[in-house]
C-alpha cells in the first residue's frame, strides 16, 4: 500500500490533466426565487438590468442580485457560531478539499424528522469501510434532500417569519456526534441535505458552537448526495470570497472515482 | 510518452487525495465595499444581519448581501453578450476546469493601458512552450492586477456612472485573437487581471461577442496571476450557481504543478 500510494503520488503531480477526464457531480442547488432560507432570512432575488439588443445592435444580459448569505447550498464559516474563528474568506481553500465520506443515515432518518446523526452512525461506516481518512470531508446523507425546493417537506413548514422557526423539522448532527468528530477525527469539514447542522428543532446550535470552535466549516443544503458512493469521491468546495462573511453561497463539486 | 500519460491516469484514479498536498493559489480577490465595479453597475454591499451574543447566550453573526453580477473577481457566462447559450449555472462544470496557458503580456502594456492581446501574443509563447493543450484556460497577465482596487488606475477613472464609460483604460484582448482562439484553439475558457475581457475603450465588445458565441466563458478581475507559471498549472473556476444568470461571483483556484 505504500509503495502504491507514493506511485500514485509520483504520478499525479506530473500531470494535473487526468483531472479533465474526471467524473464530476454538481452537489449545489442553483439559486433562483424557489431557493430555500430560513425562515427569518431575505431569500434570493434577482433583478434584471438589461436582457436584448442594445442600440448598437447587439445582444446583452446582466442582472443584480440580493440574498442572506446563509440559504441555498452554501457555506457556514466558523465566526458564523464561534467568536474570533475564521470568516469565510480566511477558510484556508485546502480545509475545503478533501476526501469524501458519506454517511447514509436515511433508514434512520425515515418516519423521524427529528433524527440526530449519532456516534454510532460514524462508527458503523468505519465498521463497513476502515477509519475515515484524515482531513477528511463527512457528508450526512439523510435523505432530506430529496424534498427540494418543497418548504413544507424540506424545513417541516412553508411559514416566513419568526413564528415559523419552532415548526422547523428536518434531521442533524448530534451534538455529542459532533464533539467526538473533533476529539477523535481530524476531519475538514461536514457537510449534509437539510438547512442547518443542528436538526430543525434545535433552540441552542450546540453541534454548530462546537463544531466551529474548533474551526470546521460545513456545507448546507447540500444536493445530490445520492450520486456518491460511501467512500471514495473527492470534494472541492469554494464558497464565494465574502470579506468578513459568516458564510455565502457554495459551488460544491465531487470527482468521482 | 503515452505509456507515461496511461499510467498517469491509472494512477490518478487510485487516489485523489494526492490533492490533498497539492499547492494552492486562491486567484479572488475577496467581496468588500472596495470591490470594484464597472462605473454604470452596483457595487458589493454587505449588510449586517446579527452580530454579537444573543439571548440564549451563544455567539452569532450572519449577514445579507447584494451586488452586480458582473463586478469583482467573476465569470461571465456566454449568454451575457450572445443569445442562445449557456447561462451561468448551464456551464459545464468541466469546462471550468483545466491547464492553464498563462500569457505574460505586461511588458506591450506597460506605457500602453489600450493595449490588446495579439495572436503573436500566442504564438510567442507556443514558441517557448509548444502548442497551447486542447482544453486549456488561457489566463492573460496583463500586469493591471498590481493596481486593484485603485478604481483611478485599474480602471483607468475612479469616477461613476454613464459619463465615467469613455474613460475606461485598461488592457484587453484583440477580436481578431479571441476569432483565432476560436477557430485555431479549442479552449475552455479564457481570464485576465482587468474588468473585462474586451478592453476599456471598446464600445461593440466585439472579443466578448465572438468567445460567447462560441460558449467560451470569460473570468474578470483575477488575482494573483503573478503566483502562477507560464505552464503547468491547473486551475478549477466554480461561480455561484444563478439560476439563469449571465455570470456571478467566481472563487478561482490554481494547483500548482
């Protein structure tokens, strides 16, 4: 294993250009007015400037847009729940790199909206496929997603506003969950198919302060988490560089193997 | 060389985490109130949504945010000068990915802030370092990057609104070698350090119209391309994902070789 691995290191840097035949998946929701926020956030708006032929003749597109940072798929940077952590633009892009493990919670996550993603669940995958690897990327496939863009299905209610916020359903990572992956793993980041690490219930953000006191971002409203295997996929996700952000809009890719 | 490139691939597929190693340089200049814009569009603004601790005695931040899609470091999708192609989120996340061909033009810029990429520019550097591989990202150095975000020398007026257009100086690229790109190179996508890949004076952005056409997306204002080598670097470009946008905010990497 060793000798193949460093082949294989030899290897790569040679030649980045394998890169071009790589099996890509987009695990990002293309932002528009059906995007998904929270209840209490602005969600995504975009303005047309200018669509046709202008007077000299010919054809041009622009637009504006506005949106909170935390909707769609997107990025949540550790200051966003932990004071004197990283923006979003000081995540080191390499923190954002990494091998993908998934984690296929959906069986306990059916009939149980409220499902917390538990130690047990990390230790049954190392049980299947080996410890995760270091600095690795944990992907919590609950099966949320597959209720996208529908509010009611995907958050547990189509209401905006403050009063909404208490009828928010859908799974998490528990906050014990959370601690042992940044006692025992040295993972990167975490990322999963519903709107907020904490599940929707959550009142405290208990995983998000622990997971971002020890400065690993996660990804949210991730999409097609049912096209990766359990182990195996690269993911590359770079959110967009807002100075001082608490997080922002993620373009999240994986390379499949 | 085939043998050397098979087994390249081989290896490649074995074990992405050779990324993981891999030298980085972040090509985005970060979105702050200094982001530059293009004198008729509307700038970035971040406006604070929460920040501090709240009742329930935990630490928060998150903001909202609005801007142009067309102002700091950022893509242009086709459809933004030609009808009928890809939109921002419509791009092929693989033709965002590729070797980047840096061109080193600062010395026919210097003293000559209209100056516009020739085909001699290309072939100049096909001199040195052979044919321009197919799927390249061709990365114009123009040297105007040193002066972001100086709006009175990176755009060549500090000065806002229509009246400020005709007094836009910055390098470009020439139609004719953006026409012999198309015909003669088949590229993915093309980037420079000015706000726009035609340069300031051009009024018929005749250099975005025929890349468009052809569906080859353009990156504008990218940072950094002083870090890069003339070959061998590889570079992946992930926009935000708008829904029917003509371009939007672009986090661009480059692994180094």
């Amino acid at each position: 294993m060793p000798v193949l691995l460093s082949l294989s290191l030899i290897c790569f840097w040679s030649d980045f250009s394998a890169l071009d035949n790589a099996k890509l998946v987009d695990l990002t929701h293309a932002f528009s007015e059906k995007t998904l926020y929270w209840p209490t956030a602005k969600g995504f708006q975009l303005n047309e400037d200018f669509k046709g032929t202008t007077d000299n003749g010919f054809y041009y597109e622009a637009n504006s847009f506005s949106a909170a940072e935390h909707g769609g798929t997107h990025l949540d940077a550790p200051i966003h729940f932990a004071a004197d952590t990283w923006t979003c633009d000081q995540i080191p892009i390499q923190k954002l790199m990494g091998t993908a493990v998934v984690i296929d919670v959906r069986k306990q996550c059916k009939g149980n909206r409220d499902y917390q993603v538990q130690i047990g669940d990390f230790k049954n995958w190392e049980k299947q496929h080996g410890q995760m690897p270091k600095d690795a990327i944990v992907l919590l496939r609950t099966g949320n997603g597959k209720h996208w863009p529908d509010a009611e299905k995907y958050l547990g209610t189509a209401e905006r506003g403050p009063q909404a916020v208490p009828k928010l359903h859908f799974p998490g990572l528990h906050p014990e969950a959370a601690a042992w992956l940044v006692a025992e793993r040295h993972i990167d980041a975490i990322g999963l198919d519903t709107p907020s690490i904490d599940y929707g219930q959550s009142q405290l953000f208990e995983t998000h302060q622990i997971l971002f006191a020890a400065n690993i971002p996660a990804f949210e409203n991730v999409a097609n988490l049912d096209q990766l295997p359990p182990k195996g996929a690269y993911i590359i996700a770079l959110p967009m560089k807002i100075q001082a952000g608490s997080g922002g809009p993620l373009r999240i890719i994986a390379l499949l193997p």
